[in-house]
C-alpha cells in the first residue's frame, strides 16, 4: 500500500504579494534614509514570507491508520465514506453549508476538496472538510486502509 503525502503551497501570487509589502516596508522607512530603506524592504519582505509559508504551507497524509491534516490526527477507523468535492459543492461546503463544529483545513485557493464524516460517537465533530488537489486520490488511500485494518 502506497502511503498519501501531499504538501499545499500557497501560490505564487501570494509570494508576489510578499514583496510588495517589503517594498510598502521600504517606501514607509524612505524619509528617515536608506539604510531604514533597505531594512524595511529586506525586513518588510521577510516577515511577509515568514507569514506566507506558515500558513500556505500544510502537510496532509495517510499514515499510520490515521489522516494527519495540518495539526489534527483522525484515525481512519473513527472516519465515515469520503465525498470528493469539486465547483460550486467545495465553495458550499466551505461557506452556508459548513458545520462551526467541522475540522476544517481550508485553503480558499485550492479548488477541490474532501469531506469526511466522523463517526466517533464521542466526538462532538460531525466531518472533516480538507482541501486537496487529489481528492480522489486521498479517498483511495483512506479506503485503501480501512480495507486494511481488521
């Protein structure tokens, strides 16, 4: 059995973004000179990066009979029949639709998603919504252990 790893990245957009504000840092620290000029652009620049990676940046695998998404560890067993979501359904789910109690690793920026319903009785969380660019291939590995654990 193949294990599933995925890492989302933000996209470049957003890296283009990151040094603009270094440059909005720099254009701020111009009247005082060009030393504060280049510090706030070289400073201004990193910390927006810092901000971009931390949140762009999120690991989503099958591993060990458990979908690790982001911070949260769901074990395979405690988890219902995924659905691929696609369109106006990822854009539903993640806006009217969406449970306050859903686990929900969300990145606007990716267009397809996968739901997952909890079927822990003890779990107060009713689905896992996580944003992929391989849906179908992250349902296939979460069927492919649950086929796999007696």
């Amino acid at each position: 059995m193949q294990p599933y790893e995925e890492r989302l990245t933000a996209p470049r957009s957003w890296w283009f973004a990151s040094v603009l504000v270094g440059v909005a840092m720099g254009l701020i620290m111009l009247p005082f000179g060009t030393l504060p000029l280049l510090g706030g652009l070289v400073g201004g620049t990193a910390v927006a990066a810092v901000v971009t990676s931390a949140y762009g940046s999120v690991r989503i695998r099958v591993v060990a009979g458990s979908l690790v998404a982001g911070e949260a560890r769901i074990p395979v067993s405690a988890l219902g029949e995924a659905e691929v979501l696609r369109g106006e359904e990822t854009r539903a789910w993640r806006s009217y639709k969406a449970d306050p109690r859903a686990f929900m690793l969300l990145r606007a920026y990716i267009p397809t998603a996968l739901r997952v319903p909890i079927t822990d009785p003890a779990d107060p969380t009713p689905y896992a919504y996580v944003s992929t660019r391989h849906p179908e291939a992250l349902s296939k590995a979460l069927d492919a252990v649950r086929q796999n654990t007696p």
